[in-house]
C-alpha cells in the first residue's frame, strides 16, 4: 500500500487537474455559444441563396455558367479529377472529433480512387495537416491558420481557387468534409458536394414558380451568375463555422468526461488514504503500548 505522503501529493496532483479540467470546459461552453450563434446566423443568408438559384433555374443555364456543369456521364459518375477539402481543428484535447473527421476523409478519397478518379486533397486545421504529413500523403494546400473563428475571407481564400480550376474544366467535383452541428453532444461527419452546384439540394423549385410574376432587372441569368459563387462561398462558410461550433460541443464533452472521472479518482485516493492513514495510527498506538508494556515489564 502506498504511504500516506504519496497518496497527499496524488490526491493533490488530481485535484490540480480537475480544476484545469473545470476550466476548460467552462471555457468550450462559452465558446461553443457563440459559435452556435454563427451558424445560426448564416443559415437565413443560405435559405435566401438558395431559394434564388432554385427559383431562376433552367437547364440553358447550364451551357452558360460552368459551376453548374455536370460530369460527363461514364465510369466512376464521370468524374476525373476530384477535390476533397477536409476540415478538422488547430488543436486536441477534443475526445474522438479529429479521429472521425480524418477517418471520414480517408474513406471518400479511397471511394472516389476507387472509382477512378484522380483526387486532390486539401486540409484545414493543424490536427489534419500533421496526420496526413505522418502517413505521407501529398496534399495540394494546406491551411493551418484558420482559427476557431472563420470569417468570410477564410472562405474565399480556400473556394475561390477551386472555382477558378472548377470554370477552367480542370476539376470535375470539389467536396467537403466537415463536422456537421446538429447539436452540442451529435457532430456527425458529412460530405457535401459543393461544386458543380446542385440545384435539388439548393432548393426545390416549385411548380408555376414566382418568376414569372416578376419582371427581373438586371436579366435573371445575371443574377444567377452573381449568386451563383455566393452560393459556394457560403457553402465553404457554413462547412467551418458548423466545424468549429462541433469542435467546442466535442471538446466540452471530453472535458466534463475528464472533470468528472477525476472526481472519482480523487474519491477513490482519498478512502484509500484514509485507510493508510487508518493503518499507521494503529500501529503507532501499538508500538506505544507495546512499548509501555516492556517497560512495565
């Protein structure tokens, strides 16, 4: 059994943690608030692009604007040359989260190689850098300085290039992975397709749509072709900020997990303490009566 001496400086040693811990977690929830609130507040801007790009739809646009166009039909659903841009965090201490992001990413860059397609991949965040570094994986970008706050321009740093080989027809499909905010303890891992545009999954187009009761200025090709890389910036957007809201509800998770199994380890230290502690003071009271006894004795 360990002394008591030892068992003071173990119980002391948890109880450091645990507070670290505490804070920590304390700190994810907040954070996790508040990026909770960007993904709330980019939603209404998507529905509204959507909404447009579905009701101004007609299949002559797509001769028109290359972010609609198609994969040729044949092996592999026509694709040739794939992105795969995988988002995962700058930092650990976040339970399974980064595992199942890199995990998710691995597995579509073998089903699109499986298919025949010659994938790129791109990765956002330190904890995906570094594992596709260690197994020797080529990427063609990497992006280590997007903190847990995505703007915009962190968007457009990262889509904008992919538009413009998208347009060039040097890309057939450019996809994402991310961490879907469903809800605090729920971030699944989810690909999304984000170019060429998909108009079913942009927004239903309904039957005897309000185009026609409107007349449009500028032409509605214009405005498609304005909302149109709007569209996918925004996609980009919401795959990050949805990314990092699901990093702080993982990384809160892990935390309170940690805080409370070190609450027991310091419960469980401290009965074994009291039990040492227990031990020693017998035996010192029978080494004085012992001792007293010899000397009656």
């Amino acid at each position: 059994m360990a002394q008591p001496r030892e068992l003071r400086r173990r119980i002391k040693s948890v109880e450091n943690t645990r507070k670290i811990t505490k804070t920590m977690e304390m700190v994810a929830t907040s954070k996790m608030k508040r990026a909770q609130d960007r993904v709330v507040a980019a939603r209404p801007y998507a529905a509204a692009l959507s909404e447009i790009i579905a009701e101004l739809h007609d299949p002559g646009l797509v001769e028109r604007f290359p972010l609609l166009r198609r994969p040729r039909e044949g092996g592999g659903g026509g694709i040739r040359r794939a992105v795969v841009v995988g988002i995962t965090s700058n930092r650990g201490l976040c339970g399974g989260f980064n595992n199942n992001l890199i995990k998710k990413t691995r597995a579509r860059v073998a089903a699109l190689e499986q298919e025949g397609a010659e994938v790129e991949l791109q990765m956002i965040g330190r904890k995906g850098v570094g594992y596709f570094r260690y197994i020797g994986r080529r990427m063609g970008a990497e992006y280590q300085d997007i903190t847990d706050r995505p703007t915009m321009d962190d968007a457009k740093r990262v889509i904008d290039p992919l538009m413009e080989r998208f347009e060039a027809g040097d890309l057939d499909a450019v996809e994402i992975v991310f961490a879907k905010s469903v809800s605090a303890i729920s971030t699944p891992p989810t690909v999304i397709r984000v170019l060429p545009v998909d108009v079913e999954t942009a927004g239903d187009r309904q039957e005897g749509g309000a185009v026609a009761n409107y007349i449009l200025r500028p032409s509605a090709h214009e405005i498609v072709g304005a909302v149109l890389p709007l569209y996918v910036r925004n996609t980009m957007y919401r795959a990050l900020v949805e990314t990092a809201a699901s990093e702080q509800g993982a990384r809160r998770t892990a935390m309170k997990s940690a805080t409370d199994n070190a609450g027991e380890m310091i419960d469980k230290l401290r009965r074994v303490y009291n039990r040492a502690r227990q031990g020693q003071i017998t035996q010192e009271i029978s080494e004085i009566v012992g001792g007293a006894a010899a000397q009656q004795g």
